[in-house]
C-alpha cells in the first residue's frame, strides 16, 4: 500500500518502482516460505519455491511474470505502458492474498511458538 501510494511510476520512476515491488515480493516469499529469494535470480526462486513445497501453477505464473517484468525494467531498460504498471501491483497483491497464511494457521504457529518458550 505504502509503494502504490507512493506514485512512483506516474512520477517516471519505473526502476525505483519495479526494484521496490520485487524485493517486497521477494522478502515475504522469503518470509513465508523459507526461500532466500531476495538473493536468487527470478529461476532460482521458482525453482527453490516449488522444492519448498508450492504447487499452485497459477500462482507460480503469476509470481513469474511479477519477477520476470521486474528483471525487465531493472536490468533491461523495458518501459511498460500505464497498464502494465497497474497491472504488476494487482498481481503482487493478488499473489500475496492468495498465498498468506489463514487465521487459523497463524494461530496455531503462534501457539506452537508459545509452547516452545514455555519449554
């Protein structure tokens, strides 16, 4: 929300834009998964994803063309027209929502962790 609120691309900032999106990205598949993908090129974090366990194709094509875009800007000098800037925010927060554990996962890890300090 900070970074969209920010206008970034709408200022010409594209790089600053895309590098900020794939590292959030990057730190919470990190985060939930337990892949180091903020030092993993985008074929290295799906691969290292999928041996964390993920399976849903769909969400992996869409975390691919989040990465893969991001490589483009940053390393490419690829500059994709309002749509796609709109677009790629929409996809990282579909990826997120779709993927972020449950409530009850959450609680259960907390209670899980609570029970170990106790020990």
């Amino acid at each position: 929300n900070e970074l969209a609120g920010e206008s970034l691309w709408q200022k010409g900032q594209l790089k600053e834009y895309y590098s900020r999106l794939s590292e959030i990205i990057r730190i919470y598949i990190s985060s939930r998964y337990g892949v180091d993908a903020p030092e993993l090129t985008t074929s290295e974090t799906l691969f290292e994803l999928r041996k964390a366990g993920y399976r849903d194709e769909k969400g992996t094509g869409i975390l691919k063309q989040i990465l893969s875009s991001s490589d483009l800007v940053k390393f490419a000098k690829y500059l994709p027209d309002a749509s796609e800037n709109e677009k790629i925010m929409q996809e990282s927060v579909l990826f997120v929502e779709q993927t972020a554990p449950d409530t009850a996962e959450v609680k259960t890890a907390t209670d899980e962790n609570a029970k170990e300090v106790k020990r």
